[in-house]
C-alpha cells in the first residue's frame, strides 16, 4: 500500500481466478468449483474439491475456510486437512446465500445474508441455527463489521443500508443511496466515524454516523462499479478497486471529509488496440486502447507506467462535464507514430482516431494531449461524416507528420507550429483510402499505399511522383524499416511482400496466414519481419533466406505487435485483452536453430506469458527436432583439389626468413646479469610447451669449457627424421615442428647440416617431408616458409650435392603445378565477381 508496487506474484492457476480472500497465513483462490491454498505469495499448498458448482463466496475462519456456491451448498473445510468438516444446504427458493460475514467476538458464528432478504446466525461447530432475522424485503448484496462490537452494516441491492445491532435484533440508523445496489461498505477506524459505500456507477458515498447523514460523495472514484474497497485500519487511507483495471489509495486529508487520490496503478479500462515501443532505449511502450486513452508502460518498473489522458475535442469543457457526461471526448486512437527527436521542445506523437477528421498531438514529456489538431483547412468550418484519417506518420527528425485520409488525400504538417505545409498529388494522391503511409529516415522519401493497389513513391520536399507500382492485390497496410530500406506490405488476401525501396522491386513474397493480418514488426536489425493474425496465429519470417522460422499460436489473436529496438522482447496485445503481453527473444540467451519450419508443420498453442510461469510446463520446447543445433566439424581438408592451409599463427612463419633482423632489433643494450642464488622457480627448457628441466642437466659450476657431448646430442626431431627414412611417415617430425618456435626452428633446421652435427641423409628425409604436405596439399603456407628458410641455410650444400639437387628439381615441379592450378580457381572466380558486379542483369 505505502509504494503500490508489487510485492510477489503466485503460480498461474489453469482458470481465471473469480473469488479471493485471505487469512494471515494464506491467501484462497477459487476458480469454477475449485478452491486453492497459496502459500509465500507463490505455491499452492491446499486444493479443496467437493462442490459441484461455481464458489463466489469465501470466508477464511480461525483453522477452517467457508465456501458457498452458486447452488447454494455452503461447505466449510478444516485448512490443514483438506477435508470437508460441515456441508449446509440451502433452498434456494427460502434462502439463497448472497452474503457472508463471520461477525467479531462471535465465537465459531457466521452471519448469512440472502436474496430473500432475510439474515440468519449459524454456529458451525454445532450446526444449528441460533437466529434468523427478517430482513427488510430486499436481497442483501453486502456485509461488513462495524467498528462496534454486535453491530453490522448490511447494504441492499436498492441502494440501502442499514447499520443493524445483531444482539438486540434492532436497526441504529439506516441510509440510501441513489446510483443503485451497494457493492462494497467499509469503516474509517482511525477516530472518525465515517462509513463509505461504493456504487454500480463508480461513485463513492461518505456517510457521518455520528450526524447519521451524507457527508460527502466522490463522483467518477471509477469508471466502472467499485468492485471492493477498504479502509487501511487506523489510517485515513481508503484502497478501492473496479472493473476498469484501475486500483486507488485515497487520502482523508482536505476539507468537507473528502478524499484525494494519493496512489494508483492503472491500466487500460478496454483492451488495447495498437502498442508501439518509443524512443531506441526499449523501456517505454506506448498503447492506445478503446478507452480512448493513450498510456505508457515501462518494461522496467510499474513506477514508470505513465497516462497520458484521453484525447479531447476540447480539453477545458471536458473537466467541467465529468466522465460520465463527457460529449467532448474523442474516439479510440487507430493509429499513431511517435518520435523522441524534439520531444522535449514540442509534441512528438500524432494520432487517428476512429471515423474522426481530426488528428491530434500529443506530448510524452508532459503527459498529456498536444496544442494542435491538424486537419485540412477546407474542414475547418464544417466537420464531414464520412471522411476520416486514416494513417500517420512522422518524419525520424520530429518535426513534419504526414497524415493520410480516407479520400486518399496525404497532407504534410509541421509539428511544432501544426501549420500545413503542402499536399501530395494534385488533389488526391491516391484514387482509394489511404492504407498506409511511411517516411524514410532521411526525409528523402514519402510511400503511400493505396486501397485501389498502388503504392506510391513522392519526393518528401518538393511534393512530385518519383514512382509508382501495382501490386497484386489491395494492401492492408505497409511497414517501413528506416534503417535498412525495406517495406513489408500486407495484402487483404493475407499475403505478405517485401519490397525494397531503393531497387523499388519486391524481394520477398511470404504466404500462410489463413485471417486479416492485424499487424507487423520488424526485428530491430531488419533481418526478421514478425506478423500476427486473425488466425491467432504470430509467425517471424527470416528475410534473408525468404523462410518461415517461427510460427506459435494464441489463445485469442494479437491485435498489435512491437519488437523493442534493442531486440529483447516482443510486446504483443490480444483480442479482448486489457493486457500487454512480453515474450522475450530466445535467440539472445540460447543457440537457436534458423532453419525453415518444415512444410507440414503444426504450431503449437502457447499460454500467454504471465508474470510467473507454472513450474511444472517445460516451454523450452527443446524436445522438438527442429530447435536442436547440428555442430558443425570442419574436416581436416574440404576436397582434393583443395589447397589447405594450417591453422598457425601468422608469428609461427610468416618471419622465419628476417629471423636475423629480427634477432639484432631485440638484442639487450647490456648483458643479463646472472641472479646470486638460485632460482624460486624451476627452470624450464625454451619452447611453446613449457617442460622442466630434469635436475641432472643443471650444472652448479660455470665453466666456459664448451662440453662437446652435450652438443652432440641428436634432437627429437633429427631423430624422427632419421626413422621416417625406413618408414616414409612424415606426421611426427612435422607435429614436431608445428610445436616449436621460429627462433627453435631455425635451430632444428641449422642441425640438419653435415657441419652442425646432421647428414645428407637427414637433409634427404627433411625435403622428402615437404614433397609429402605438397602432394597432400595442407599446411600449405608452413610447408612453403619451411623450404623457404632450409634453402637459405643451407644452399652451398645442397648445390654441391646431386642426390639433394634431383630432390629438389621434383619439389620444382611439384610446387609449379601447384601454383598454376590455384592460379586458374583465383582467375575463374575473379572473373565471375567482376561479372556479376558490371553485367546488366
């Protein structure tokens, strides 16, 4: 109450909930014949079945909980056990149960009141009638404890109340109310005594115990009929709820005993009929619904929800006349476009309202209805019936709105001034109804659709016809995507087009829908176009590959859709839904497959998301095949003909040539000084996998002495090379040196030499290894840089010797081929790009 923001939200229960109540313990909620027990706000705990009929009463009572029926069983049920501890039957003929108060200090009584009119006190725990009262003659509607001890308000369906001492069987006083039955009666406990009484109409009376007369009313409290209301015990403060989806705190705190409004959560009273997200941040999303009111909800926090009224003929005569007597009011809003540049400074939404001439603005700063109605000047005298504005527009800048007609007129209006600055087209830029308009992002462009099957491209400035083309059928509506240039169409036969406004051509065609397209969004990075239907069905269609990706189907259709620019949630608002509904985008937390949905492909029905999901759904669907990504392993090479190159770092042999330039870069300015004692860390040997030195290599003396032996060692790889000789397997000495370093491979290489320890056998078997990658065709980069350094090395050698000399002459060729062949695929392809690039297609 102190902030009216939410505190927990429960488990969805199958049914909507139609009677609540609470205890201090748990909270009872009934749907058609069943009662549940929740428990922490959250889980149900109890499930009470035995009634046959639909519960619209309940009682919690000390360890029990009353519940009566709509065919007059009234059973009462111990909590912890679940079971039925008493059943009373009504006639419904004598006493048909419409009321029920358990009245303080009754130990185990209730008090019944019925449509007869008549009262009657129960002890339960002994099931007997203890009182029966007469009644006044008119069904009782309401029942509520007096602040004293044996007294009881009863409220009649004629408007009466009366505040009855249940004792002495006696009326106190007894008040009456004109807007018809009582629906809620609640007491101020904080020292005055006042009674309030809710109405069918939304009007809230105040009643003075003490003066017993009318203190004061509270017209319009609701729009609907006070559903329950409550005075917080102790505090000036009264909670009221109705059907109109609004709940209020009001504050006891002015003059006269009447209250203000201090606190409320609203939503729309009649469903929404188009929700659009504003400005690029993706936390505000603007909704019009048939309340004729336009609000904005955050997708954040309730605290940012915000109204902006309702639109006005004219906003100080409206204030004057109430709700209820409002003549000033303007239709539901169709359509509206809305634009955060110069927000601040003027109004930044324009809206069409319902077979209305007029087309308001309105300012999301301010929270309120604009200054301008913008409507043709030949209108300004006398408003036409038929004629009406049929789509808005409004330019990325904030300062022009385009507004198309039902005569198939399309005007431009600036923003801030509501002047009109020019018309499309002669007189008519279209023959038919205007079905939709859009602006691109840089003002170059206006595209108006047409009802007769045009689509029309104007210049934004100087108001001529660039283009214009037919299209299959008469478009619903159009859809611009400022950032990428591209238009979905719907069509009337429930077909969608995609057209590209720079080539002017249509790109995609996508059918399937099998009712009225009601809207569509596109994705923010205009990869996805997303629609929904009458056919209850939302379908996303993957642009680039022209395929149906997604496809869920809805209890009752989505009216309007809106993806957040920032691409996490999809809002979605229903047929006869006051709701905004957010499904959020799977494809930013999980792997989704894209792949099309197969021809055959049965959608299935989704529950609309609610504030929890049920614990026990899984609605990750991952058990459908579709959804399961494939991993994809790249072979070791793709074809034959293929050239393959390693997966190496470019540092491992792009330098093995400039070895020497780079070693004279990075020699130290002075020597490195030897540390004074030994080491913390264990030495390792040098390389790109560290290994330990074993302990017998260290040598404690520093001797200058060059120990021959330990030179004359043959490495790993001299060793591999003299085995692959026999065997002709070349795989371990190249892993060998694919692990290595440049410095430590040109070390290896150098050791290949008779004169560093190596023979001509070895530098045979080296060559043998790099005709062994060509033929195979991978590593082909290391294989070209290996030669490369080997050549360099040792070329005195091997021009001296003939074997090495006929070894490389194979290599020769081998390499040339090679080249040759690689060069023919880079030619053929360069000449198909450059093909495709200039020919006329």
């Amino acid at each position: 109450v102190k902030k009216l923001g939410i505190v927990a939200v429960s488990n969805t229960l199958p049914q909507d909930i139609t009677c609540l109540a609470a205890d201090r313990m748990l909270i009872f909620a009934s749907y058609d014949n069943v009662l549940h027990a929740f428990a922490r706000n959250k889980e149900v705990v109890h499930t009470y079945e035995g009634h046959k009929a639909r519960i619209h009463l309940l009682q919690p009572f000390g360890d029990h909980v009353i519940s009566v029926d709509v065919d007059n069983v009234l059973i009462v049920w111990n909590i912890q056990s679940e079971e039925e501890y008493l059943q009373i039957d009504f006639d419904k003929a004598t006493f048909a149960v419409s009321a029920l108060l358990h009245p303080s200090t009754y130990l185990n009584k209730i008090l019944l009141g019925s449509e007869q009119g008549a009262l009657q006190l129960w002890n339960i725990r002994s099931n007997k009638l203890l009182y029966s009262f007469p009644g006044w003659g008119l069904a009782v509607t309401t029942l509520e404890q007096a602040p004293a001890v044996d007294v009881v308000a009863v409220g009649l369906v004629s408007g009466h109340i009366i505040v009855h001492n249940i004792k002495f069987d006696e009326t106190l006083m007894k008040f009456q109310q004109d807007w018809g039955p009582i629906t809620a009666i609640s007491f101020r406990t904080d020292g005055h005594p006042v009674m309030a009484a809710g109405s069918p109409v939304g009007h809230i009376a105040l009643w003075d115990l003490e003066e017993k007369k009318l203190m004061c009313q509270m017209q319009d409290a609701h729009s609907t009929a006070i559903a329950g209301m409550s005075f917080v015990p102790g505090e000036p403060l009264l909670i009221t709820n109705g059907a109109d989806n609004a709940l209020r705190v009001w504050i006891f705190d002015g003059p006269g005993g009447t209250g203000r409004v201090l606190r409320s959560r609203t939503g729309h009273s009649a469903p929404p009929t188009k929700i659009r997200y504003h400005g690029q941040n993706g936390e505000q999303i603007l909704s019009a619904g048939q309340d004729g009111t336009l609000q904005s909800f955050s997708t954040v926090h309730e605290k940012f929800n915000k109204s902006l009224g309702r639109g006005s003929i004219n906003k100080k005569k409206s204030k004057k006349k109430g709700l209820k007597l409002d003549t000033m009011a303007l239709p539901p809003i169709t359509a509206f476009a809305s634009e955060v540049a110069h927000q601040s400074d003027w109004d930044g939404i324009i809206a069409c309202h319902q077979g209305y001439i007029t087309c308001t603005t309105w300012n999301y700063q301010k929270t309120s209805m604009g200054a301008h109605k913008l409507r043709p000047d030949e209108f300004s005298k006398h408003k036409p019936v038929d004629i009406y504005a049929t789509a808005v527009d409004i330019t990325s800048c904030g300062n022009f709105a385009v507004v198309g007609m039902s005569t198939g007129q399309v005007d431009v209006y600036n923003m801030q001034s509501g002047i009109h600055r020019g018309r499309y087209g002669k007189e008519k830029a279209h023959e038919g109804a205007i079905r939709g308009l859009a602006v691109d992002g840089l003002n170059q462009l206006v595209i108006t659709a047409g009802s007769e099957g045009l689509i029309k491209f104007w210049k934004f400035k100087t108001k001529d016809l660039v283009y214009s083309t037919e299209l299959s059928s008469s478009p619903s509506g159009i859809l611009l995507h400022r950032d990428s240039g591209i238009l979905g169409i719907a069509f009337d036969d429930f077909t969608i087009s995609i057209l590209d406004i720079e080539t002017r051509r249509i790109v995609r065609t996508f059918s399937g829908h099998h009712g009225r397209i009601n809207d569509m969004t596109f994705s923010p990075d205009g990869r996805w176009l997303i629609t929904s239907s009458m056919d209850c069905s939302i379908k996303t269609w993957d642009l680039p590959s022209g395929c149906l990706i997604d496809c869920f189907l809805v209890d009752s259709a989505a009216v309007s859709l809106t993806m957040s620019p920032t691409g996490d949630f999809l809002a979605s608002a229903h047929v006869d839904d006051l709701g905004i509904y957010l499904w959020s985008n799977r494809s930013l937390y999980s792997l989704v497959s894209l792949r099309p949905l197969p021809a055959d492909y049965e959608p299935s029905l989704v529950t609309l998301p609610s504030t929890c999901p049920m614990q026990d759904v899984d609605v990750s669907g991952d058990e459908e095949p579709c959804d399961e990504m494939i991993e994809y392993v790249s072979p070791e090479q793709l074809g034959e003909q293929l050239v393959t190159l390693s997966l190496l770092p470019e540092s491992r042999w792009k330098n093995l040539l400039n070895l020497d330039i780079i070693k004279k870069k990075n020699k130290p300015r002075e020597p490195p000084k030897v540390p004074k004692s030994a080491p913390f860390f264990i030495p390792t040997v040098p390389g790109l996998i560290p290994r330990y030195v074993p302990p017998e290599e260290e040598n404690d003396t520093q001797s200058k002495v060059v120990n021959l032996g330990v030179l004359a060692q043959k490495s790993d790889f001299y060793i591999h090379l003299e085995e692959a000789l026999s065997t002709n397997k070349y795989k371990a000495p190249l892993d060998l040196l694919k692990s290595l370093g440049p410095s430590n491979i040109e070390i290896e290489l150098r050791g290949l030499a008779p004169e560093g320890g190596g023979s001509m056998e070895v530098m045979l078997s080296f060559l043998r290894m790099i005709g062994m990658m060509l033929n195979k065709k991978y590593n082909f980069e290391l294989a070209q840089a290996y030669l490369a350094l080997f050549l360099k090395l040792h070329l005195k050698i091997l021009s001296s010797e003939p074997e090495l000399l006929e070894e490389l002459s194979k290599l020769s060729m081998q390499l040339e081929e090679t080249w040759i062949h690689l060069q023919a695929l880079f030619n053929q392809s360069l000449c198909v790009l450059t093909y495709m690039k200039s020919a006329l297609l």
